[in-house]
C-alpha cells in the first residue's frame, strides 16, 4: 500500500520499515496498521488502525512513549503508555 505524508505530502515508507529503523520490533503495531503520519521533527507518530482507533506516539530510537489510544488486556485491560525495546 502507498501512503502519503500528510503533512509534507510525499510519499511514506511502509510502516514496517519506519519502525524497523528505530530498532523497534515490526509487529508492535498490528498488519492492517499501514496507514500513518510521522512528522520527523517533532518524532510524532500516529497510526491509523481500520475500525479499531488510531494510536499517537513519540518514536524514538528502541522507544515508543506517550503513547495514547494503545490498550492491552492482562487481567483487565491496562493503558499502554511506553514501548522500550532493550537490547
């Protein structure tokens, strides 16, 4: 899938990539999450999950934080606020 930057308006690199360039696994973000917006100054990162929600970050490298909209269920369903991939 082709996706457009909608702030510089050219074209985006697949998601996969874009997180496999900041040492993050590719399957933190789920298959049908292709369409995003990344601004690279400010390091914001919101994904668009179809008929889910949309997930706004901060990518940083081997880091996901302030995430919002990201839930998981553990016992009860917990807010997810920080993704660190340690090495």
């Amino acid at each position: 899938m082709i996706s457009i930057n909608k702030i510089k308006g050219k074209m985006q690199k697949p998601l996969t990539e874009l997180v496999k360039e900041h040492d993050l696994p590719i399957g933190i973000f789920p298959r049908d999450a292709t369409n995003y917006e990344f601004d690279e100054e400010t390091r914001k990162l919101v994904v668009y999950i179809p008929q889910v929600c949309e997930v706004t970050c901060y990518l940083e490298k081997g880091r996901v934080s302030e995430i919002e909209g990201m839930k998981t269920k553990v016992l009860v369903w917990v807010k997810v606020t920080t993704i660190s991939h340690l090495v």
